[in-house]
C-alpha cells in the first residue's frame, strides 16, 4: 500500500491539469465509442434491412455506418496525442520539481546517491512514472466511462442483457487484469535470485575468460548456470499459468457475452416482448464492447512497474526533506584565514559509522594526504569536511566556526569537494569550467588548465575552449577526463580543495603522474590548501602531512620522511605498490 | 529487418516449435472464429425472420457455447505456451552467446566498444536485451502468424458468403500496407531529424539533473533551475512534434480496418433490403469481416515489441555468426622436455592505437623462472594471452621446441596444453564455492596441505574466517579482499602439479613477509623442474628470475592500402 501511496504522491508532483485529462479521455471514448457504436448500429441496420423497409429508413443509419467507421482512427489519433501531452507535460514537471527539491533540500540526500542512481531516477524512474498515465490511467478511465455508457444503452433496450454484459464485464475488465497483475509481479519476484545468479556468472565468464577456460572451469560454471537457468524457467512457467488462464478468461468473457444476450433475449422475442432489431443490438453489440477492456491487463501491470519506479523516486525526496540541523552550524565569517579543523570526529552514514577519533587540520599553503585501502572511510570523511554530510559525532570547524549540510552552500565558496564520479557536462570546455564559478575569465580557464596539464591538449583542440565534450565526457580519454575535473577543482574560489581519489581507474603509472603534479602545482600556490584522498602512496611523498587510515581509525600521521623511518608498516605498504619501470 | 528470420528458428530449437505450434493454433483458432460467426448468425437469423423460440436454436446455441469453450481454452494454451517459448529462446540463445564469446577468446572480449567494452556490451545483451524477446513472442508474433491463418481463411468464408463483400475485403486489404509504407515514407526525413532534436534535448536535461551533485558542491546548483524547465519544456514540445507524424501510420491503419467493415455493414444492408441476400449470411459477414482485420490491427499495436525484439536477435546472431579461429588439434608435446620459444611476437589493437607488445623475443625453459616486466599497457598479459593459445598474433610465432623438434603453438590442441597449465591471473574472480572445494582439499595429503597454506600465507587468512576452509567465498559468499583473494589463487597455484606455472604479479598485495615466503616457494617450484613463468614489478621477485624479458609497446596507426 505504501508504494500505491507513493505512486499518488509522485503523480502530484506531475502537475497534470485536469482539461488536459478531459480532453485526453474525451478523445478516447469517442474513438473506442465509435467502435462501439458501429458494432450497434451495423447490427440494427442489417437486421431492420432485413425487413424490407424503404431504403429512406436506413439512410440515417448508413450515414452512422460510415461516419463511425471514419471516426474511431480520427478519435484515436487525437487520443494518442491528447495522453502523450499529458505524460510528457507531467514527466517535464516532476523532473522541474526533482531538481527544484533536490538543489534546495538537504544536501546530504544528493552527496549519498551515487550519479548512476541520480541518473536512473530522473531519467527511466520519471519515465516510468508518466507511463502510468499513458498506459494505465487513461485507458482505465475510458474502459469504465465505456463500460458504463455500454450497460446503459444495453440496460435501456432489454435490461435482463446488461446483467449478463456486467458479469462479462467483470470477467475481462477485473478478474482477467487482476491475474496478468499477479502473475507479472510474482514472475518478477520468484525470478529476481535466479536473474542475479545468471547477471553474475555470465558477468564473470566474460570478464575474466581466458583463466576461466584456462584452468578448465568453463564447463563447471556453464553446469552452474543452467541450474540457474532452470528456476528461471521454472518460475517463469508457473506464472504463465496464471497469464493464459486470465487471456483464457477474457476471451471466455467476450464470446459467452454474446450467448448470454441470446440466451436471455430470445425468449423475449419469441413471447414478442423484444423487438426482433433490438435482440439483434443486443447480441451483438457486446462483441464490439470488449476492445475497451483489452489493454486493462497490460495497464495492471504498468501500475505495478510505475509504483515501483514512483517509491524510488519518493525516498530519494524524502530524503531531501530531511530537516537540516541549524543549531549545529555557526554563520561562516566574511574574512577569515580559512582554517578547516575536525575535532574528535566519527564519520559514516546513518547509523554506520566507518572513522572515528579524527583530528585534523589544514591551512592554506598546506597540502595533506589521507591514504587507505578502499571502503577505510577516506571519501566519507572528506564529505564530512566538506559540510556535505553531518558527522556523527565531533566537530568540523572553518575559522573556528561550526560547519554542515545547513550551511553548506555558503561554505561552498571557501571549501570545494570534487566526487570521484564528478559530472563532466555535455557543453563547452569553458561552460564546464565555468561550473565551478560564475565569474570565470578564459584567462583563469586557462591558467587552471595548464596547472593540471591540459594546455597542450587544449591547444591542440580547433575550437580551443568551445570544444564541445559531449554526453558524459566520452568523447575524451579518461586520463584527459581527471585533469579536466582538476582544471575545474583549480576554477573554484575556494581556497579549501578536497579531491577524492583524483586519478581513480587510471593506470597506475599515468595515477601517480597526476597527482605528483596535481601536489606540486598546490606547493607553489600558497593561497590554498588541497586535501586528497587516494589508495597509493607513491605520488604523495611531497605532502606537509600524511594520513593513513586502517580497521576505522587513523593509523598513522606524519610526513613522508617520518613515516618511512618509524614504520614498518608505512614501509611495507610502500614497498606493495613496487617501482614503476618508466 | 525481417519480422521473423528463419534463422531465429535453426539457431533456437525452442522457438521452431512454438512457430509450428502457434501456426496450428491460429489454424484451429480461425475454424473456431467461422463457426462463431456462422453459429451466431444461425441463431438469430431464425429468430428475427422466422420469430423462431429458444428451443428451435438449441443446435447451435450448445454449438456456440462449445465454441466459447474451445477459444477460451485455445487461447489461454497460446498464451501460456508463448511464455514458456520465450524464457526457452532466450536461454538457449544466452548459453549459445556464452559458449561461442568463451571460443571467441578474451581478446575479443577485452576490445574497447562506444559503450564500454564487448564483455560489457555481450553482458547488457544476455541479461537485459534477450528480455525483448519475450513481448515479441508473446505479443508480437501469435499476430503475425494469425495474419498468415485467420486473415485469409475468414475472407475465404466471407467470399463464399457473399462475393461483393468479399470483394470489398480483398481490395481494402492490401491498402492498409501500402498506405502505411507510403506514410512512413513521406514522414521518414522529418521524423528523423526530429527523432535527432528530440533525443539530443532529452540528453540534456538528464545531463543537467545528473550533474546536480556536482553543482551543489560548489554551491552553483540553483541557476540551472530555469534551464531544466525551459529544457524539459523544449523537450515536450520536440517530442509532440515528432509523435504528430509517427502516429499518422497508425492512424491509417485503423481508418482503413474500421472504413472498409463500416462500407461491408452499408453494402450488405442495402442489398437485404432488396433481398440480393439472405440475412443469415449477411449477420455472419457482419461478424466475421472486422475478424479479418483485427490480426493486421494487432500486428500494427505491437510494432514496437517487434522492432526491439528484432533487435535483440539482430545482436545475439551478429556475435553467433563471427567464426571462431580454428582450433588446432595436434596433441602438444610433454611440457616437462619442452621449451617455450617467443619470436618477434607483435600484437596489434587497432582500437587502441597500439602495438604491444612489440617484437617481444624471449624463451621459457623447464627449470627456469621467466619474468616479463614493463609499463602497464605494454603487452605483458597480452604475452601470456599468446603463450597460452588464447589469442592470434599480429605477426611473429610461439613455438613449442622438444629437441630438435618444433611445435607451432597454433596447430596445438590448446585445451591438451592448458590441463598441464595453472595461471593465476590478476582479475579472475572465485568460483562460487567454498575455499575447501575450490583448492581441492580432499585431493591432497595433509602435508602437502599445511606447506602450500603456509607457503602461499592463507593459512594466517584461514584463521581469520569464521568458518575456516568451509567458509564460501566468491559470488554469494564472503566477500574477500584483494589480498586474501590473492593467497587463496597462490594456495591453488601451489598445489598444483601442472609443469608450465603462470602467475601474473603474484606478490602485489602481499606483506613483507609473506612476500619473501611465496618468493622462495616460486624459486623451489622451478628448481624443480618446472616451467615458471611470471609478471612481475618488483626487483625482489625480478631477483630470483633466470631470464628478464622487457616487454614494450609502440603506438600503431592503420596503413590503408
């Protein structure tokens, strides 16, 4: 129920208009009415034809013949248009709306999700929403309208047939769209283990296949795979069952319809209650009826997907409702030596803590490193100091004043984190750079540039600055990509740069290069401090202070000289990541 | 594209015998849609001329109600059988993709791709892309097949019924194709270039919204705000100016299906009021000709299951019909007497731009310790890729020597070769099972157990585990880290008795030492007699090789000819 509470609250944030609702739904009764009437009106024109009549009788009806013939594509056309406006209306608002909430709520809600999930949501999660209107509510609301103008015509012209019609009805418009619902949600959930099972040995078997046929173990995990394989299948049959029962249901549904009215109707006609033309109506006018119920089981199921999708989405702006703590934060000082200071801090999300006891310290001028093996806390920890999330414990202070998500956006001026997944935009070089700070001239761009070793790169490119990246940087090699960000990073007025895991999915030589130059370009500027954060120790031999984190505390602090002296285990460590032949 | 290709129906057994079965239901299925019509029109015509009662239409009331029976129970079979037909087709084709890239080799695998690389690519397919198949077979193609049985059998009928309705039918019929293919050929240039405008407008608002974590950390998240909704509604009107000539197709479709059964209903009354015709036959034309067109209608509904599903089955034979390089089959010599000889080996990726390695000439000996060391990107995996059979050299040769006697590699049976073979490798990930069953203990003394444990470290990360060697680790297990996953490989590696031993940075994340332990190991393997070889960074593992061959690559640009 929460998730049908979820998919409600969700489609307010549509801001669908109701005359667009009208109009959408108007247009599909006429198209799918036409239908009907056609199948009406066809068989009142043959049977009374076939009382011999002067043709002028007929005329009104072949006119409706025709007319209703031409009228059902026009209407359904109309239709299609008329919910695609709605659906397209309403996903380019909730998308308005999630930016809107999202930039302005609490932050911590955007720093937790990943930028695949942000993507997901906004994109196949929106979509999924505004299906539902398209594929389920507006047919749902036609079937009924259609269904209850159907009863009633049927009631006027021999009430007994629109009993029979209504228990045909329930049939194909309820108890055949309830199956299809049931058997596609329990296909999905007695299916989910068997599809990982089978996303993650094949992922296997692809990524690694050479050690895999190798050392003989193809034929092994191809067995494992088809055990797999077989609750797949299995699951899948069992819940076709149920899908050909609720098909085998409406098909029962639309043709008994027409025996019933007959079975019903015929004993009128015979003790000459019922006009012979109207039984004729009557019989056959419910084989035209039953299209308006075909798309319902497809528009269940839509209801399923579309909640499911709806819940995603809500959690994610539930969490950007998250009352932000105001009492925890001190207003930022207009000057100031920009000190950042942690105080006795224990970092992690909700509930788990990853790092605690954290005391640290930077200035501007100062560079400091914080090393750990990957999940140790390092990109946590950072996020803490940035104000992005609130710690768990402990203080984070900027000139002595407490810092946090409630007032991380002024903070973010002096102190900037750049994510390891940070967003290259699908615009110019500049307008990227620009991302970082409004008033950026091409000068500073490309001053940043050249610092993170882009200015031959850039040079090279013939629209220079205005070079367009495309969707997600992909049109730039991932080494190209990183000193990109860091160009941006440089852009910002910050005068606090925490850069986590600033060379991630590089090759380790090509990683230690960045950041070797990344820290020797900070040395020389004394206006800033850079934090980094990263898994090799080799490029960071030159910062001010090392930190190593290990088992949710920090190991070990000091310089690079320091460390190599007094500890074995800074030596080892070291020593692991080997000399790379140039 | 074919809206069905037979060879979907040779590659997957599954799906032939669906088409033969949904071919013989849409056969048994149109009887039973003609006995309705006529059935119907049998019981009313009686009584509206004749004002005939309810027990003069028994015959074909029951009839009709046997007929309700039948088409319920024939359709709720098709459904489920079309269900059944697609998990089938589409875990047949998984395996067959599986079985035929694990032939293609990882070279192929590894080749970058617009969307990744061809593992990632192959892994969208079988997982999310086969699923495409499924509303193909279910919805899609029963309509098909029915346009094929019901389509014609009903006009048969309705031609026998009464021929101008017949006629009526036989030349709207074929309209409706040709007015769709004249529809979507006039819209095709504009619908394209919308379809452009419109793809590249919603790109940018997911671009917008997916850089928002990005804004927010430098505070710059609330300018764009209008930019979304400007583009969102950009987007909304791009997309209704495209769908405005999309649906024209459709729109066609039902005009000319629901037109040409209005104009049968017109002619058909006019000629009972002049009784050209009876009433009986003209009820059952009523009936039975929009069942004409109601599979065309359908068809043209599921138009999009089919291109998706056409899609999929498009890249499923696109990957099943590369040929696999053929296999050699002579049996290699015993590796024990045999050296490995490197000849100016050259392996090109066009992809990359790179040759690497680059004329790489060396020799692995039984006895000795090879190390291969260079820059990552220089061709030290790609080496051993080629050692082992796995890949095709650009130019240059391995050669198995025994004596006087030469070996090309690729006239070998590699799969001989690799059963004398273990390689631990840097990426390969554990087979779900326990660390008992992976390394065989039962297989293996106790001594030879605690040696190779305490050689290789694993037995420090035994004593960490909660369940000790019960513990299941891999997919579904405990997760383990690089380094422990590291000693697990070297554990396997060390009880091993194969001659020819790969192992691909073996001390990377192993501690000082550990390290120096699984060096002396290594050393003691090729004293042995074994041929070892290794990749290596270290100058502590560099120490102990025999021979050091320095791998390097060059860039490489195509030479069109």
């Amino acid at each position: 129920m929460k998730r049908h509470n979820d998919l409600r609250r969700a489609l307010r944030l549509l801001d669908i208009s109701a005359f667009d609702v009208i109009k959408a739904v108007t247009a599909g009764v006429l198209a799918l009415g036409s239908a009907i009437a056609l199948g009406a009106v066809s068989a009142w024109l043959i049977a009374r034809a076939s009382q011999m009549p002067p043709v002028m009788m007929l005329s009104v009806a072949t006119v409706g013949v025709r007319a209703f013939g031409v009228s059902r594509g026009l209407f359904r056309y109309l239709e299609r248009l008329a919910s695609h406006v709605v659906a397209l209306k309403g996903m380019a608002a909730l998308r308005t709306n999630l930016y809107d909430r999202l930039s302005r709520g609490n932050i911590t809600a955007v720093a937790r999700i990943t930028r695949g999930d942000l993507v997901a949501r906004v994109g196949s999660d929106v979509d999924a929403v505004g299906d539902v209107i398209v594929k389920a509510f507006i047919p749902a609301l036609v079937a009924v309208v259609l269904s209850a103008a159907s009863l009633l015509v049927v009631g006027l012209l021999y009430p007994p047939a629109a009993l029979t019609l209504l228990f045909c009805m329930l049939l194909a418009g309820v108890l055949a769209p309830w199956l299809a619902q049931k058997a596609g949600r329990e296909s999905e959930q007695q299916t989910a283990q068997a599809r990982a099972d089978i996303s993650s040995l094949s992922h296997d078997l692809l990524t690694t296949p050479g050690p895999i046929v190798v050392s003989g173990a193809a034929p092994t995990m191809m067995t494992a795979l088809e055990g797999h394989e077989q609750d797949l299948y299995r699951a899948t049959d069992r819940n076709a069952r149920l899908e050909g029962l609720s098909t085998a249901i409406f098909v029962f549904a639309l043709v008994s319809s027409a025996l019933l009215a007959a079975l019903v109707a015929i004993p009128a006609t015979a003790a000459g209650t019922l006009n012979p033309v109207t039984l004729t109506v009557v019989v056959l006018m419910p084989l035209a009826v039953f299209e308006i119920h075909q798309g319902l089981p497809a528009a269940a199921l839509q209801l399923h997907t579309s909640s499911t999708a709806a819940s995603r989405i809500m959690a994610l702006l539930d969490a950007a409702d998250e009352n932000l703590n105001h009492d925890a934060v001190d207003p930022i000082s207009q000057t100031g030596t920009r000190h950042l200071e942690a105080h006795n801090l224990t970092v992690g999300w909700p509930q788990k803590p990853v790092l605690s006891k954290v005391n640290v310290s930077v200035s501007p001028g100062e560079t400091l490193a914080i090393v750990g093996p990957s999940g140790s806390g390092k990109s946590t920890l950072l996020m803490t100091l940035a104000g992005l999330i609130p710690p768990h414990f402990g203080t984070v202070t900027l000139d002595g004043g407490r810092i946090g998500p409630a007032n991380q956006h002024d903070l973010a001026q002096h102190v900037a984190f750049i994510a390891e997944d940070a967003h290259v935009f699908d615009t110019t070089i500049f307008e990227n750079l620009r991302a970082a700070r409004g008033n950026l001239t091409h000068d500073e761009a490309y001053d940043a540039l050249r610092q993170a070793g882009l200015s031959q790169w850039v040079e090279a490119l013939p629209d220079g600055l205005e070079t367009l990246l495309g969707p997600d940087g992909t049109t730039i090699s991932g080494g190209e990509r990183r000193r990109l960000l860091i160009a941006r990073a440089l852009c910002s007025s910050a005068s606090i740069l925490l850069l986590d895991e600033p060379a991630e999915h590089l090759d380790p030589h090509t990683a230690d290069t960045l950041i070797s130059d990344l820290m020797n370009s900070a040395a020389n500027d004394k206006k800033r401090a850079l934090v980094i954060a990263t898994h090799r120790l080799t490029p960071i031999h030159s910062a001010d202070t090392i930190i190593m984190l290990s088992q949710g505390r920090i190991d070990l602090t000091g310089t690079h000289d320091d460390l190599l002296l007094q500890s074995p285990t800074y030596q080892n460590a070291l020593a692991a990541e080997g000399t790379i032949v140039q | 594209m074919k809206p069905l290709d037979p060879d979907l129906l040779t590659q997957a057994r599954p799906a032939r015998g669906y088409v033969i079965l949904t071919a013989a239901l849409g056969f048994i299925t149109s009887g039973f849609i003609l006995a309705q019509a006529l059935l119907i029109a049998a019981v009313l015509a009686p009584v509206v001329s004749q004002g005939a009662g309810l027990s003069d239409v028994r015959t074909p009331l029951i009839a009709l109600a046997c007929v309700v029976v039948a088409r319920a129970t024939l359709a709720g079979a098709q459904t489920r059988f079309a269900h059944r037909a697609a998990v089938k087709v589409i875990i047949t084709l998984r395996e067959q993709i599986l079985n035929h890239v694990l032939q293609l080799g990882p070279r192929w695998l590894s080749a970058p791709t617009e969307s990744g690389t061809r593992a990632s690519d192959t892994h969208t397919l079988v997982t999310r892309g086969l699923d495409d198949l499924r509303p193909y077979f279910v919805n899609y193609l029963p309509q098909l097949l029915l346009t094929a049985t019901v389509t014609p059998v009903a006009l048969a009928v309705v031609f026998g019924l009464d021929l101008t309705s017949g006629l009526i039918i036989f030349f709207t019929l074929p309209l409706v194709p040709i007015f769709m293919i004249l529809v979507g050929t006039l819209t095709q240039n504009s619908s394209q270039r919308r379809l452009v405008v419109m793809s590249r407008l919603g790109a940018q608002v997911l671009d917008l919204l997916a850089g928002l974590g990005t804004l927010r950390a430098f505070g710059r998240e609330i300018g764009p705000a209008a930019r979304v909704k400007k583009l969102g509604d950009a987007y909304t009107a791009s997309t209704m100016r495209t769908l405005r000539v999309a649906f024209l197709s459709g729109m066609v479709l039902e005009l000319l299906t629901t037109l040409s059964v209005a104009l049968v209903a017109v002619a058909m009354g006019l000629r009972l009021v002049y009784g050209n015709v009876g009433l009986e036959a003209a009820l059952a034309v009523i009936v039975l000709a929009p069942e004409v067109y109601l599979p065309l209608r359908q068809v043209g509904q599921h138009f999009h299951a089919s291109t998706n599903g056409i899609a999929a089955w498009q890249a499923a034979k696109n990957i099943l019909d590369l040929p696999v390089p053929p296999a050699g089959t002579a049996m290699p010599p015993n590796l024990a007497s045999t050296r490995i000889v490197v000849t100016d080996l050259t392996v090109v990726s066009t992809e990359r731009g790179l040759a690497a390695p680059d004329n790489l000439s060396v020799t692995a000996a039984p006895g000795t310790i090879t190390a291969l060391r260079g820059a990552s990107g220089s061709g030290k995996t790609t080496t051993v890729l080629a050692l082992l059979g796995l890949l095709t050299p650009t130019s240059g040769d391995v050669t198995l020597v025994q004596g006087e006697k030469s070996y090309p590699l690729s006239q070998l049976d590699t799969t001989a070769l690799w059963k004398d073979t273990v390689w631990l490798s840097q990426r390969a990930a554990l087979p779900p099972a326990s660390i008992a069953e992976i390394l065989n203990v039962a297989q293996h003394s106790p001594e030879r157990l605690t040696q190779a444990f305490s050689a290789s470290g694993l037995d420090a990360v035994i004593a960490d585990l909660p369940n000790g060697l019960n513990t299941t680790v891999g997919h579904g297990g405990l997760g383990l880290s690089v380094g422990q996953r590291q000693r697990v490989q070297l554990a396997q590696a060390f009880l091993s008795d194969a001659q020819l031993v790969i192992l691909d940075e073996p001390t990377a994340h192993l501690d000082a030492g550990t390290e120096s332990t699984v060096i002396a190991t290594i050393r003691s393997l090729a004293d042995s007699g074994r041929t070892v070889i290794v990749i290596a960074h270290r100058t502590s593992l560099l120490n102990v090789a025999d021979t050091i061959a320095d791998v390097t690559s060059r860039p490489h640009t195509q030479v069109n000819a």
